[in-house]
C-alpha cells in the first residue's frame, strides 16, 4: 500500500481541543472516530442529513492540522476524467502537429512527445496522492456519484496509487487523510463501507446547538441563543421539504444581531423567516404551526 501514514494527532482529547480552536464543536464520538481514523490510515465515512456538519468536519481537520484541503465534489454523472486525471487533447494536438512540422515523425517519437507530465490534467483523486505535504481528501456527497465512481474509490483509496498506462504506477508519498460524506440519498455499496470508519452525523441536542451559535456568534448572546436553538428545533420537528442546518441557525443568529434585535418573538421570526426556510411551503407551514400570523 502506497504512501506513508503520519498521524495527524496524538490522542482523542487533543483532536476535540484542535478542531474546537477553529470553531468546530466535536461530541466525543466524533473526535475518536477522527482520531482512529487518523491512526488505522482509514478513511472515513460521515453519513447523514444535510446541513448537519459533515464537510465542515473535513475543513474543520484541514484547519486544525495546517494541511492542504483537495475537494472532490461529486454529482451524477461524474466520470473518471473528472475525478482522477485527464489528458490536454487539445495542447496534444499542437504538439503533434509541431512535431510534424520539424519531421519528427512516427508514433513512438511522438507518443513519447505527447504522453507526458505536460498534457497531464491532474484532478482532486490524482492531486491528492501526488501532494507530499499533509492533505486532506474530501470526497463530498459519495452518494450522488454512479456506483462505477465507487469502484475507482475503492481502487484509490485501498492502495494509494494511481496506474496511468502511458506513465507508470504513481504511487503516494504521503498518504491523505480522507474524508467522505453522504447524505444516505442512496445505499453506498458494502465493499466501499467495509474500508471505512463510519460515523454517523445528526442535528446536535439543544445544549451543543447553543454552543455551536455562541462559538460562532459570540455578540448573541445567551438568552437570544437560547430561543433561537428552541424556535430551529421547533421548526426541525415540522414536516418541512428541508429542515434548517446547523449553518442556517447561524446565519440566523448574524441576521438577529445585524438588525439589532435582542429577542425572537413572533415579528421577528416572520420577518427573518427565509434566513433558515428556502420553500414557501416550508414558510406557509411554519407560520401556521407557530401562530405567526
């Protein structure tokens, strides 16, 4: 298997206090599963609905440890040219006729010509395990990709290497710590799960909530904090099309303090409603069911 592992941290406490000191609160489960992940040389799996902090883990790892961060966004239909490496055809092409204009014919010059580091378009798998300085892999929404996206993980991420026929094996110097979510919008295949740590990821409690706000909004204040954590909870227990994130309750909590308001009554909450709900059914309902209107 390619590449050295370096730990990233020492223990379980000091990967909480790390990540803490850049602004993400980690409950204990999570900082050990970060931590043994970090030891095994594992990646890790972070499962569950969206806006729950799953991406904001891996940056959150990144900042901690001063490693770079290489993001791989998948979406349906997302390939292995845009996943792992692709040539430049058209700066081929230019060499090739370039070539042909000096006389240097024939398919070994010129594949030899062509078929190097030049024309190599390096994307987030290949620029990961290239990178000699401590890296973080975020593979994002694993879930969106096709199960043959899967497959290319699966080869990736078990040896740590890259074959490009017309190059050579390109093995890691400097294994990446990986990171990859899914927002369970479709089952990721068992021989993908058996390779991972997994953790599961879901709306904090209320208290870790209101420390999250406070963490990231200090001017809040408690008692603001407070109803504000109270009224998204309320709002998560609707049936809405999309709940409110961790990300909009604090976007929330900068709209409350922008504006001046030092508490959350129900002119408030109607008039800063599309802060943390995106659908006008969300809306309807939410007025309805906290007699806002």
């Amino acid at each position: 298997m390619g590449g050295v592992q370096t730990p990233l941290f020492a223990s379980a406490a000091e990967v909480a206090q790390r990540l803490g000191a850049v602004g993400y609160l980690a409950d204990p489960a999570t900082a050990t599963t970060v931590f043994l992940a970090d030891r095994l040389g594992k990646p890790l799996l972070v499962e569950g609905p969206a806006g729950v902090g799953k991406t904001e883990l891996a940056k959150a790892v990144a900042a901690a440890t001063g490693s770079g961060l290489v993001r791989l966004q998948c979406y349906e239909g997302i390939d292995e040219a845009r996943a792992l490496y692709e040539w430049d055809y058209r700066k081929q092409l230019l060499r090739l006729q370039v070539d042909r204009d000096a006389g240097e014919t024939g398919w070994d010059v010129e594949r030899g010509h062509i078929f190097s580091e030049e024309f190599l378009l390096a994307r987030p798998l290949l620029d990961a395990i290239r990178r000699s300085e401590p890296t973080v892999l975020l593979v994002d929404e694993t879930d969106k990709a096709d199960v043959e996206v899967e497959g290319l993980l699966l080869e990736v991420l078990s040896d740590f290497q890259v074959t490009i026929p017309e190059l050579g094996t390109i093995v890691a110097e400097r294994r990446p710590f990986v990171v990859l979510t899914s927002n369970a919008t479709r089952e990721l295949t068992e021989a993908l799960k058996r390779r991972c740590l997994y953790l599961h990821l879901d709306y904090p409690d209320a208290e870790r909530e209101r420390a999250i706000v406070l963490e990231r909004v200090p001017e809040v204040g408690e008692r603001l904090a407070e109803q504000l954590v109270r009224t998204v909870r309320a709002l998560r227990a609707m049936e809405l099309k999309k709940s409110p994130s961790i990300a909009e309750s604090i976007d929330w909590a900068r709209t409350l303090v922008t504006l001046g308001l030092d508490t959350l009554d129900a002119d408030a909450v109607r008039t800063t409603l599309g802060v943390v709900l995106k659908h006008a059914s969300d809306a309807a309902r939410a007025t309805t069911e906290l007699k806002l209107s």
